[in-house]
C-alpha cells in the first residue's frame, strides 16, 4: 500500500515526493477525477456516490514514458495555502472506496471535478478542485477553487 505525500512551496526546488518515507524522482504527478454527475452530465450532490472516473499515476526520471499507480493507498497533497488528501485503500481500487479531503473537509460527497498535473518536465503546474453545494433555500452551486 502506497503512502504518498507531494509538498511544494510553489517552486520546483521546494517541489518533493515521499512514497512511505522515501524520496520520489518524479517527472510527473497526475491525479483526474471525474464524479458528482446526474443522467445529463451536470454537476449534481453525490459526489463519489454517483460514480465516475479516476486516474492517479506518476512518471520516474528513470522512465518516464512508464506510468507507476499510486493507488491502493493515501495521497497527501500540501500546496501553499492548499491541502488535499485521497484515500483508497481498497484492495482492488474500487471507486466507491474513494475518500477526499480538501483543507481539512470531507468533500466525498460533494466533489465534481479534480485536477493535479505537476509536470516538471514540460514544467507544467496546473491544480483545481469543483465541489457542489447543495442549499436547502438557496440554488445550488458549483465552485472551482484553483490550487496552485
């Protein structure tokens, strides 16, 4: 089982990776889920619940043309001002077993979208989160927070 945390300042040199306590020499984290969807494809409450799609891999410097998962496992994300955590520990991956935590909030059940592509060798940084918010008197709303 994979223990992963990716910590940034918000520079490549303060950019690590630990897997279990060691060091990483990545080239690309890459983390894309897909979820909270009605029938239609519109955002809706349900996050996790209501199926989707997840990919979570990184790419060596040793070979970076080779995809490494990262799941079964924890994935801790620490960005300035920005934390994020996804845990699957299910032995087979299973979707439903997806659990996610944005500064400190469980949004399992709330998440729409996820992006993370730290990608140092086409220095490419790009990293966001959707969640729904469902309002008992109000209309309901999709916020995308951009990470870093």
């Amino acid at each position: 089982m994979n223990n992963v945390e990716f910590r940034t300042g918000g520079d490549w040199d303060t950019t690590t990776l630990f897997n279990n306590g060691e060091e990483v020499f990545a080239s690309q984290l890459f983390v894309e889920l897909h979820c909270g969807r009605d029938e239609w494809g519109n955002p809706a409450d349900g996050g996790i619940g209501n199926g989707g799609e997840f990919a979570a891999i990184v790419r060596l410097q040793e070979d970076p043309s080779r995809e490494v998962g990262l799941f079964p496992g924890r994935l801790e994300m620490i960005f300035p001002r920005h934390n994020l955590t996804i845990e699957n520990t299910h032995p087979g991956f299973a979707f439903e077993f997806t659990r996610i935590w944005y500064n400190g909030h469980d949004v399992t059940d709330d998440v729409v979208d996820l992006l993370v592509n730290i990608d140092a060798a086409n220095n490419q940084v790009q990293a966001y989160i959707t969640v729904y918010r469902s309002h008992w008197i109000a209309q309901d709303e999709v916020a995308t927070y951009n990470i870093i």
